[in-house]
C-alpha cells in the first residue's frame, strides 16, 4: 500500500534569492514600502479631485442617466435601453445613492473605484515583485489611469470591469498561499469575475482568464487531471450573478428587449468594422493614447511595459510566471471586440501594464541585488528613474489634470462634441418645466436628460442606431417617433451636430422628414447654440442670428400650449 503524501499547491515566484533574504533593503521595509504607497495614493487623490467637476460625456451621460431610472425604481431596458450589460448602470445608481447625483458626486465614486483598485494592484503584484516594486506597478496602475489619452476622468465601463477583475485576480492568488477556505476563494473569484462581465460583456475574458489559470495551475501539480471541484466552485461563482440578473430581467418582463439590444443588434454593431479598416484603426486609436494634446503622454511606460513581455523569457523562473503573459492575452482580448479601439477600451489593460513595468524594475533590482552587498543605492536609483518617467507623463498631462478650469479643457479634449454646452441647456430645461414634463434629445447627447433631471420621451438615449445600414434602422426609428408622439415632451432638443449622428451616405432619412413636420406643427424655438470646436457657445435667444450660423447647431424647442 502507497504511502500517501501532503504535496502542496505550487507557490507563485519569491523575487528575492535566499541568500539575500537576510538582507532586507531600506527601501523594502514596510514603513518606507505604505508610505511611498500612500505617497502614490495621494497624488491620485489630488490628481482626480481636480478632475471632479469635469462635464460628463456621452457614455457617463447614459449611465447617470439609468442609474437616476433605477433609483426611481425602474429597471434597466424598461424606459431606456442600449447594447450593453446593467452592470455599470447599477454600480453608477450605488454612487450616486451615497455621493449624490451630481457631476462631483459621479466623479467621486469613480475616485473611490480607483483608489480601491490601486491598492489591489500593489497586493495582487506583491505575487510577483519585489515591495518597491509592487509599489511601481501600483503608481503606474493609477497614473496612466489618469492620462488623457484613456480619457481617465471619464467614469466608463471599464474602470468598473477593471476593478471587479482586479478582485477576482486577488482571490485567484489566494488559492496559491494556501489550502484553506480554498472553495470560498474560488467561488469569490467567480463572483467578481462575473461582475467584470456584467459591467461591460468584454470583460467575459477575464472568466476566461480564471478558467486558464485554474486547469493550468492544477495541471502542473496532478498532470492528467481536470480539477473539477475547484472549476465547479469558480463556476458557481461566476454563474450566480449571471443567473439573478436574468432572472430579474424575465420576472420584469423585459428579457426580450434585453435580449434583442444586447444580443442581436450587438452582433449587428460589433460587425460594421470592414477587415481592411482594423489595422488603420488601431494604429490611429494607439497614437491618441500615446501622443493626446500633442505631447509623449505616457509613451515610454508603455514601451517599458513591452519589455516587461520579454523579461518573463529571461526569469528563471519562467514558467511560474506564465500567469501575467496569460492575463495580457486575455487583457488584450478585452479590447478587441467589435475592433473599435477606442481609447478607454484600453482601460482593461493598465493591470496588467502595471504588472509588467513592475517587472521591468524588479528585474534590474535583481541583477544588482545578486552581485553587491549594498543595494539599496540601485534601488533608490531604479526607483529614482521611475519617478522621472512618470513625471514626464503627469508633466504632459499638467493643463488637463491641474487646470482648474475643467470646462475650458473640456472642449479643448473634446472639440466638437457639446459635453459643455449640455450643461446650460440642461439647466435652461430644469428650470423651466416641472418634474412631470418629458424631453426629447434628438441625437445622441444622453447627460442632457441627467442635467435636466427629467425624463427622456423616448428610450433611445443614442441615435447611432437609426443611421446605420442595417434591417432594423427603419423599424428603430418608426419606434422612437412613436414614443415621442405618445409622450408629447415639452422640450425638444434638435442635436444638428454630425458626430451626434454619424450618418451615412445610405442612411434612412425618414425621421428627420418627420421631425420637420412634427415641430412644425407642435413647436415653437426658444433658443438655440452654434457649437465649435475651440470655444464653448452660449444659449442664444436672439433668433436673427441664424444667419450667422456654421452649421453644427443644437436648437431648442418649447411645445406649444
């Protein structure tokens, strides 16, 4: 009979040679390591407190605006509706019930999200660096987060994928130190994995992820063997939120709108980008997030990141370290989908970004800590250098994240896009109808509804929909003319701006013929902006002006009694 042995689950790598452990750096004693951290902490707190006034865009202007819906007591897809998971519209409805429901208090809880995030990513790196530089990859983590370049002020999707991966990846590792409450960890893994998924769909990779490292880990300690009860728990994890946010959908009665706008018109949309457009695409989208306002931005972390890919080949402990070329596959994967690249798509990167420039630096702290007895200086140096890399990048980035005009560096981010002017035409609405009275954003500017704090007349908080070329542009645009006709808002609001459209040489013109006719008949104008691209307009109320306008104008209309 075989002597039966305690063979413990493999360890995830030690940086430090053991003939060094003895020789504990200054600057890896843990009052030097959580001050520096919350050195880091800080100047993300300063960084984003400046930024906490900044106008919402498009994306944030659809979130308040359904998280305002479920603190009303509506559920997602039951008066508004669009292609993406409810997730975020919830955690926006959990920010805005504890910070309040204004700009501040959105940008508030975003600021939570990342400080949270940023002390995960020092944890989750301690797995695999050195202090210091867990402490590097952390300050990356939350600086680039904040770069123009990913559009970092604005509370996206992403950072909440971002966020809720990061703890799944945290218990993940726990699995790793030690066997007990080893169920309880992968079932809690699961869990914030499935959250990631439900704050935007592309966060399905990092499920993804978790199944990868959970076979690949079991398989190097029993090879042959399919660990069934750990994927079961992990399983259990990931499907119970799934299960409940269906379930919730079908006892509302709304699984079929769901179902529609979140499956069948998002495999419409996620299949306009031509293959021969990709590539141009993605080199366009990469150049804003390294060059914005004309500046190297973040550049050289980024490429010290790419290094970072080739120094896992040159570790000796290669193979242990497979786990962070895994979660930058899945990582990249995150990005891909539908081949848009849009600049805060890459969000979902930064842990692993971080992680490798973690890695980068440790490498080199290795190389000196093997061959000199005082190390402490190469440290300082190496830490030193980090420091003025990403001084340059915050450096470049000092008129967006310390200019206390945020609305000046609104436009100038933003150009055409009316994210400012959204804010006088909300206020213009809410102070001239009541809470009972409906508008209608003709166009594609959501955060008008959350400035107004009224209701939209129609549940298309988008209007990309009705321009594409696609069977069910005529039937979309036939169901918003509906909703407005049955609702009779007071407030008409015409976005005539292209990029609130995107329309198309082949686009069905039918409801701007109805539009016409329609505020004809029931409308009368009371003001209107002339938007441009370098300066914010103002809400105009003399009308013989119009000569004078450039052709990208919002008008404003009232219905008449």
């Amino acid at each position: 009979m075989k002597k039966k042995t305690n063979r413990k689950a493999p360890q995830l790598p030690s940086h430090r040679i053991k003939k060094a452990e003895s020789r504990t750096s200054f600057f890896e004693s843990n009052y030097v390591i959580y001050t520096l951290l919350g050195f880091v902490v800080l100047f993300i707190i300063i960084a984003r407190a400046n930024m906490l006034s900044f106008p919402l865009e498009r994306d944030e202007g659809e979130y308040a605006y359904m998280g305002k819906l479920i603190l009303d007591g509506h559920v997602p897809y039951t008066i508004a509706y669009n292609m993406k998971y409810p997730g975020t519209y919830y955690m926006y409805a959990g920010i805005m019930a504890v910070f309040g429901k204004t700009v501040t208090g959105i940008h508030l809880g975003l600021l939570t999200v990342v400080v949270a995030s940023v002390f995960l990513m020092f944890l989750i790196s301690r797995h695999f660096v050195s202090k210091i530089s867990a402490v590097i990859a952390a300050a990356s983590f939350g600086i680039i987060g904040t770069s123009h370049g990913l559009l970092g002020q604005a509370a996206h999707a992403t950072h909440f994928v971002t966020f809720f991966a990061l703890l799944g990846i945290y218990f993940l590792l726990q699995t790793y130190k030690n066997e007990k409450y080893k169920a309880l960890k992968y079932l809690l893994s699961g869990v914030f994995f499935s959250f990631a998924f439900i704050s935007k769909q592309s966060g399905l990779f990092f499920v993804f992820f978790g199944y990868t490292v959970i076979i690949i880990k079991d398989f190097m300690l029993k090879p042959l063997r399919i660990p069934w009860k750990n994927l079961l728990f992990f399983t259990t994890g990931f499907i119970t939120p799934v299960f409940l946010m269906f379930l919730t959908l079908l006892l509302s009665g709304l699984l079929e709108k769901f179902w529609f706008w979140t499956f069948t018109y998002l495999s419409i949309y996620g299949a306009q980008v031509q293959a021969f457009e990709i590539f141009d695409i993605f080199k366009q989208e990469i150049s804003s997030i390294m060059v914005g306002f004309s500046s190297k931005g973040y550049v050289v972390l980024w490429v010290i990141a790419l290094i970072g890919i080739l120094i896992i080949f040159k570790t000796k402990k290669t193979k242990e370290k497979q786990m962070i070329l895994y979660l930058f596959l899945f990582s990249f994967l995150t990005v891909i989908p539908g081949f848009y690249f849009r600049n805060h798509y890459f969000i979902t990167m930064l842990p692993v970004i971080a992680l490798l420039i973690g890695l980068f630096f440790d490498y080199f702290n290795q190389l000196f800590l093997e061959k000199f007895k005082n190390h402490s200086i190469f440290i300082f140096v190496s830490f030193l250098v980090f420091l003025i890399v990403a001084g340059h990048g915050v450096n470049a980035n000092k008129d967006y994240l310390f200019n206390i005009n945020k609305e000046i560096i609104c436009k100038k981010l933003y150009t055409i896009n009316p994210f400012v002017e959204s804010m006088q035409i909300g206020k213009y609405i809410k102070q001239n109808s009541t809470q009972e009275d409906k508008i209608a954003i003709f166009g594609s500017e959501p955060q008008i509804l959350f400035y107004a704090d009224r209701y939209s007349a129609t549940g298309y908080l988008y209007t990309y929909s009705l321009m594409e070329n696609n069977s069910y542009a005529n039937s979309m645009q036939m169901e918003m003319i509906k909703e407005i006709e049955q609702n009779k808002p007071k407030f008409f609001v015409f976005v005539n701006i292209g990029i609130s459209w995107l329309q198309r040489n082949n686009s069905d013109l039918t409801i701007f013929t109805w539009a016409e006719d329609y505020i004809k008949k029931h409308y009368k104008i009371v003001g209107f902006m002339d938007i441009s691209p370098d300066k914010i307009a103002p809400l105009k109320f003399q009308f013989d002006d119009f000569s004078e306008s450039q052709g990208q104008t919002i008008f404003l209309f009232e219905r008449r009694e």
